[in-house]
C-alpha cells in the first residue's frame, strides 16, 4: 500500500486565491482526518468524515474553509479565499480504528 | 480542550542513554497514542495503549499510563541519532473517534 497520498506537496500562492489540497486515503480505512500544523498552535484537527460523511467540522475556523470526501478514496480540503494567516503544514490521516496514518503533509504559503 | 501537553518541550541526550517523555492531559479518555515526526515529514504511529492497561511495551519503546493522575509517559531505551524527531501524544474523548495532539517533545540524540 502506498500509504496516505496527499497533493501537492507544496503550494504558494496569493492572498484571495483558491487552494485546494487533495487526499487519497488508505483503502479500507473509513475515518478520514483533516489536520493543520503550524508552530504557533501545534496541531490543530479541522474536521473528519466517517463513511464519507463529516461527523465534526467544529475545528474549522472559518466559513472560508470546507472539505468533502465525494467517494471512499478521495478527499479536499478548499480554502477560498485564502489569507496569509493560513500559511500551515496541513496533513491527512486515515485510518479503519487504532494508530492514524498520516499522509506527507501539504505545505501551504499564502503571500 | 482534550489536548495534552508534552513535557520536556526539549531533549537532548547521547546516544545509547535513555529518553523519557511525559504527557498530562486534561479530561476522560478511551485511549492515548504517542507519534514520532521526523523534521518535515508527517507522524508516524508508535503505539497505543487504553484507558485499562497500565504499561505496554514495543520493541526499545515502553509506554505508561496512568489514569487517576492523567498522565502517560514515553520510554525510549538505548537511544539512537535515528531517534531523533519530535513526539506527539494523542488523547480520545471519550465517545469519538478523534485524536487530539499535545505540543510535542523534540528529542535530539547526539551521536
């Protein structure tokens, strides 16, 4: 298994552009976590689905955030639009109900 | 908040000596992990040990759990420069899924 891929490894971009991250989960793991790192605050959980479905989104901070898991092996995390105060390390993680596995990490710099 | 804090904040011993970490944490739990992360790259799953188990052990890896003072410690025996990382504890609530990380211990092992 190739593990928790998520994409792109990298994104600089604007203030007030969109950013999508993308996340392929481990097949057969049905919790799927959206995490956001950074030094200031540690890591911080945004939201996590279920079979899918987002069971608690309480962690997102602000309405210009949102994330959907359309199918079992895919998931984004949008921010629209962005600001710099966004600039983070935000990783997934899935995982079928012991130890997460967590993906790479996408480093997000908003200038 | 469910998150736990890690203490020391920051280690540095020499290789072969032995690492300890701690982590308080504030509420109830059903289980408590702890994570390695290497400089730039996403956590990595040591072990997990539950609400009913008082010590566990993985390889040069030995965890304690102590419920009545909230509290969990990190052993790492024989250190190695390889060892070298920041470690996460992660705690549940009680009726979710859902981990909440601490701050971490960043741990150097000189060589």
């Amino acid at each position: 298994d190739a593990g928790v891929i998520q994409s792109p490894r990298h994104e600089v971009t604007e203030m007030g552009q969109e950013v999508t991250l993308r996340c392929k989960p481990i097949s057969g793991h049905d919790y799927l976590f959206w995490y956001r790192q950074t030094m200031m605050r540690g890591l911080e959980l945004l939201i996590y689905f279920n079979n899918n479905v987002p069971i608690d989104d309480s962690g997102m901070p602000e309405d210009r955030f949102s994330a959907k898991m359309p199918n079992a092996s895919f998931s984004t995390l949008k921010i629209q639009p962005s600001e710099p105060r966004d600039s983070a390390v935000y990783f997934c993680a899935s995982t079928q109900g012991t130890g997460y596995t967590f993906g790479s990490g996408t480093r997000l710099t908003v200038v | 908040s469910q998150q736990g804090e890690e203490d020391p904040q920051a280690l540095s011993i020499q290789e072969g000596e032995n690492a300890t970490m701690n982590c308080s944490y504030k509420t109830s739990i059903n289980n408590l992990q702890w994570y390695r992360q290497n400089s730039g790259r996403g956590l990595v799953h040591l072990i997990l040990i539950r609400s009913n188990e008082r010590e566990k052990h993985s390889g040069r890896l030995r965890v304690t759990l102590d419920t009545s003072k909230k509290s969990s410690s990190l052993l790492i025996t024989a250190s190695r420069a390889a060892d070298t990382a920041s470690y996460f504890c992660a705690t549940d609530k009680n009726t979710g899924n859902q981990f909440y990380f601490g701050t971490g211990t960043s741990l150097t092992v000189i060589p």
